[in-house]
C-alpha cells in the first residue's frame, strides 16, 4: 500500500474517533452551518401553510430527511450533497432539439 493511502487511512480513523466539538476545532472555517440550521421539506411546506392557516397533512418519511438549500456548499455542515450542478440548459433552437433526441 502506498504512503498516500496509509496517510489517508490514518487520518480518516483519527477525525472519525473525535466529538463534534473536537471535529468543529478542526475546520478550517468557522462560519459552517450545522444541518439542524437547515429547514426540511416539511419544516419549509409546514411553515408555508401555516401562514395560510392550514394543516400539514401525513406524517413524515422522505419530506423529514431532505433540505432545499441556496448557497455557499462549503459552509455546510453535512454528510452529502446530492445534486449541486448547474441549472440545465435550455434548447433554444429545432437543430439543437434534433441533435438531443438523436442522442437518446
């Protein structure tokens, strides 16, 4: 096994047998947001339809482990981040149209 790979092990081990707080110390920016700052589908629809007067519906189950979130992905505080590209892009012409459906 190389050198590059013990070190990797070795330092994976290490961060994985500290506390959160230990953890935090070790950032290299203090500016993180922890996820519990990071409303959920059903915190953000729930906060919704109560300015509307009304009653979330269900109980949990998918809407209780996702978040929508805007911003600078570093700061976060997170295990994954699942989607982070750009906007898709928009086909403006018939040629380009043709050339995408050619390709499926």
């Amino acid at each position: 096994m190389s050198k590059k790979k013990k070190d990797w092990k070795t330092e994976k081990e290490r961060l994985l047998r500290l506390d959160g707080e230990e953890r935090r110390k070790e950032y290299r920016r203090q500016d993180f947001i922890p996820l519990e700052k990071i409303p959920t589908w059903r915190e953000e629809n729930r906060a919704n339809r109560k300015e509307e007067g009304k009653e979330v519906p269900g109980r949990g189950g998918l809407s209780d482990k996702v978040s929508l979130y805007k911003g600078d992905i570093t700061v976060l505080e997170v295990d994954a981040i699942v989607n982070a590209g750009h906007e898709p892009k928009q086909i403006t012409s018939s040629a380009e149209c043709a050339k995408v459906q050619g390709n499926m």
